[in-house]
C-alpha cells in the first residue's frame, strides 16, 4: 500500500515527479532550439569522438520518452490513490475529489495518446496537469 492514512504527502511526490518531467521537457526544447541555431552538430560530433554516436534530437527525444514515461507512473499514481479514497470512503471524494480526479486522468490520456505534439505543447499540457494535481491537493488540505 502507497499509504496509510493521508494521501497529501503521495500526491507531494507526485507533484515533485512532475516537476522532473517538465524539466526533461525544458531540457529537450533547449537541445532542439539550440541544434536549429547551429549548422553543426556538436553534440554528435563529440560523442562521435568519444566512441558512441548520438545527435542532438536523440537525446532530445530520449527526454521527451523519459518524460511520458514519468507521466505514465503518474497516472497509475494517481489510479491509486483514488481507489484508496474510495475503499476509505473519504468524503471529500464524492463531492469534489472524483470529479478533479477524472478530468486529471483525461488529460494524462488525452497527452499519452498524442504524444507527437510540439514540445511547446507538450509543456503546456504537463503544467496544466500539475495544476490540476496541486489543485487536488489544496482541496485535501483544507480537509485537514
């Protein structure tokens, strides 16, 4: 079990976790906007030296997987925790809390299925989403 009594400190991390994927996002956008800039590629030509080649859009790219991915262990995270709301029968998720829940879900889904997004786009969606979860959290703490 994810937790015992109080979910605020889970939905912290999950926030935190969050904040990571948006800085791999960040990351990405610097990479491509700085390899639009330049004719070369350094990046590959350094690695290349070094004895493994990878261009800048690949590591880019990787940050942008390595992000979706953290999206996805948020979802489940989140699944979670919504569960557990509902065998506790916490009252604040039957007036408000399964409401926020289903559109946070929504909107991981509707990111996870279009992935191929601008990476602009990308963090747009990421952001609104923690929004949205510190949203849920402000709501559990007021509870308190």
């Amino acid at each position: 079990m994810l937790f015992k009594k109080n979910p605020v400190k889970k939905i912290s991390k999950i926030i935190d976790r969050l904040d990571i994927a948006i800085g791999k996002l960040l990351i990405a956008r610097n990479v491509l906007e700085k390899l639009k800039r330049e004719k070369q590629d350094r990046v590959l030509l350094m690695t290349a030296f070094a004895g493994m080649p990878i261009s800048s859009r690949g590591m880019a790219i990787m940050y942008i997987e390595s992000a979706l991915k953290d999206l996805e262990k948020i979802r489940k995270d989140i699944g979670s925790i919504g569960d557990w709301m509902l065998k506790n029968r916490v009252s604040i998720y039957y007036s408000r809390g399964k409401q926020l829940l289903d559109r946070i879900n929504a909107e991981i889904a509707n990111v996870l299925e279009n992935p191929d997004d601008d990476i602009n786009v990308l963090i747009r969606k990421f952001s609104l989403i923690k929004a949205n979860i510190q949203v849920f959290l402000d709501l559990l703490n007021l509870r308190n």
